[in-house]
C-alpha cells in the first residue's frame, strides 16, 4: 500500500465520493437536519432540499455579513444540495413526495415529534413505500420520553445537557461558544447514524429510523463527567481557560501582546518544555515531576511559564517549541486562520460558486479526506426556492411540465 498523494488544493475536485449514487430526501429547517444534511452531500450524496411554497428555510437569511442583501451561512450549509418546493399538507403533494421516496435511500428530518405523522408521512408510511428507506429524525429531545414534543433549540440543549455548565470561569455565568454547537453536534451524530444505518441495510435489505436528539448529542460528549459524578460525587464546573488538574495547558502572555496556548501536560512533552525554558531541572521537581503533582501545583506553574513565555516573541517562541515536540499554537482569529498554511495544503478553505453574489465565497473544506472517493464542494446552496423543480419533477419523476406548472399555480410546488 502506497501513501496517498498529498492533497493539491488547486486541482478541480472529483464529481462524486463515498456516496455517489445515494439520495437523500431533506425536510425541516435551519441548522440540525440541514448540516448533517449537507455532510451527506459534502460526501457525494444527491441532496434534494424541500421547502413550503412562499416558506423558505430562514437560514437563506441567515449569516453576519451581508452582499447585495444576501448572507452566507446558506452557502455552506446548503451546498451540494438541489432544492425543489412541496407543500406536504395539499394531498397532491404528499403523493409526490411519496414518489420521491420511492427514488431515494436517507430522509432528514428535523420537525418536531409528531409533525409527519400528522401529514399521515410517518415512518410505517413511508416503510410501506420504500421498505429499504432509512428516515433520521432529528429533534431536541428526542422523538420518546416526556419532553418529546417541546421545542429544542441548541442554545437550551447545551444548558439541560449540562454542556453549558462546564464553559467559562467558576465565578461568573457560563457562556455560549458563539455558534450553535448543540445543533451541528446533533447533525454530525445524524449523519454517523445514517451511515451506519445504510451499512445494515446493506446486510439486511431494511431501513430503520435513526433518532437523534439536540441535548443528547452535547451529552453524549462529556467525557467522564457522568462516572465521576456516579463513583465520586464531583460536579465538575467551569475552569475558564484551563481544564482542573490538566498542567500545564493554558493560554500564556509573550511579549508582543498575543496569546499562545501551550499543552505539555503528558510527562514527556513537560521534560522538552522545560528544556527550551532553559529549566530541565523542573522536570524532576517533586512538585512538577508527575502528572498529579502538576496538578495540584497548577497555579504556581502556570505562573512560571507565563513569566517565561512574557520574554518571548510569539512567533519564535512558537517555532521553538514546535521544533522541540511541545504541543504548541496562536490563539487565531478567522482572518488569520483562513491564512494558515497547514489548512490551505490540505483543502480546507474552499471556495463557493454563489450563484445568488455570481462569484466565489470562501467556505470550510471537506472533512474527512478520503484517499478513493474524495468528497467536494461541487455547488453553493440553491440560489432561490424551488430552483429544480423542473429537473426534480418533471426529469426525475417524468411528470410532464404542463401538471408541473399547474401544481405551481394551485400552491402545490
């Protein structure tokens, strides 16, 4: 087996990957469903985007800078994807969805609880249909237990899961990362069960409903929180820009005024920090030697680094670390991490083809690289609702363009 080529982000990406020739059926709106979504797509899947007639996602509209009136979280979270209008509640277009289903192998969903079983869409409908059709459902809380059917947005998923809590300083009230990570939490686990769910079926020749909950996806990666809790009694709580006990990983002044964060908390990795220090002598100090001395003495030793690290340039101190094995980085901005060498060498920074601006926005890059069957960015999110109803309806389905453009008139598409 021979290493894989290094990744040239100049080269036009391959048309297809993992899930070329997979379809997937997206109903709902805003973050959750459409970016675990749009993590299908980003591997290869046909992603057909379904909107109510006069009802756009309002994530069209969503994104804090603005360009001739359009904004841009659309790009990323709908890219590769094409869009087409239904409205499910007219009988006329719960049949064409059912066609749909019939063509497709994933739907995502992320209504609330009960929302397509009122549309008679549920998952026993559907299975009748399409008995290989794998339906992910993706809600705050779940589509069982007593908190079922309330609304869940990721900002309170984040605080009943406990998730909030652990964010900021001990003395002060938590803080949200300034994204929505409950919901793209609940979308990456959505598409990892998708996958999964595809494999079986592979297997056994049936779909399943794959259930994924906003406040369980910001549980589910709480590290050891619960068993600490259950064996010993800790409630663990913020620790602001540190973790209790972890030494030393922290933030560290340099002369310049910027930040660096600096993790050498593994014993071997503390010796070389102490060595480009000029102190080897700490390494063996019985109040640093081990990792639990480190951490009861975190105080003492966070201080001594950072009046070491106040003399150093950022950028030197960053290279000198770098050469001697220490875990070392910037604390960068978006301005100076679209810049970052490493990112562009690997693809990470992209650029979109935004049909709504007529030219490139630069979006994040694939995740993960597969050597096969790479993934890519082969569109920017539909410019307007219903941009391939034509190409959906009447070239997918065969339904000839005369219903199609009735069905518009009557508010069906």
């Amino acid at each position: 087996m021979t290493d894989a080529a290094p990744h040239d982000p100049t080269s036009t990406p391959a048309p297809t990957g993992a899930l070329d020739g997979i379809r997937v059926l997206e109903l709902g709106s805003l973050i959750a469903g459409p970016f675990g979504a749009r993590l299908l797509g980003d591997m290869g899947a046909d992603v057909i985007k379904i909107e109510a007639p006069g009802r756009p996602d309002p994530l069209r509209t969503w994104g804090q800078a603005e360009r001739d009136g359009h904004r841009f979280l659309w790009t990323v979270y709908a890219r590769n994807k094409r869009a087409v209008t239904l409205n499910l509640r007219d009988p006329r277009g719960r049949e064409l969805f059912l066609e749909l289903v019939d063509t497709a192998d994933i739907i995502v969903e992320n209504f609330r609880p009960g929302t397509l079983e009122k549309l008679d869409l549920g998952y026993e409908t559907l299975r009748d249909r399409n008995r290989g059709i794998i339906l992910v459902r993706v809600s705050g809380y779940g589509q069982t237990g007593p908190d079922a059917t309330k609304a869940g947005y990721a900002s309170v998923a984040e605080a009943v899961s406990g998730l909030r809590h652990l964010n900021g300083y001990p003395d002060q009230p938590p803080p949200r990362l300034a994204l929505s990570l409950g919901d793209t939490l609940a979308g990456m686990f959505a598409a990892q069960g998708a996958l999964a769910a595809l494999y079986r079926r592979s297997v056994t020749g049936e779909g399943q409903v794959v259930d994924t909950a906003l406040n369980e996806a910001c549980v589910a990666i709480q590290e050891s929180t619960i068993p600490d809790y259950d064996m010993g009694g800790v409630v663990r709580g913020p620790s602001g820009t540190r973790l209790a006990g972890i030494a030393p990983s922290n933030i560290y002044p340099t002369v310049d005024g910027s930040m660096v964060v600096i993790g050498a908390n593994q014993d071997t990795v503390f010796g070389r920090l102490c060595a480009v220090m000029g102190r080897p002598e700490l390494a063996t100090d019985p109040r640093y030697a081990t990792h639990g001395a480190r951490g009861d003495n975190q105080d003492e030793l966070d201080d001594l680094i950072a009046d070491w690290t106040r003399t150093r340039d950022r950028d030197e101190l960053i290279a000198d670390l770098s050469a001697a094995g220490v875990v070392v980085g910037p604390i960068n901005t978006v301005a100076e991490m679209i810049t970052d060498p490493q990112l562009i060498a690997r693809g990470m920074i992209v650029d979109h083809h935004d049909e709504r601006i007529g030219g490139p926005v630069k979006g994040p890059g694939i995740v993960p690289l597969m050597c096969g069957t790479p993934g890519s960015v082969r569109s920017a999110g539909p410019a307007v609702p219903g941009q391939h109803n034509h190409e959906i309806y009447t070239d997918l389905l065969g339904h000839d363009a005369g219903s199609t453009e009735q069905l518009r008139r009557d508010g069906v598409v």
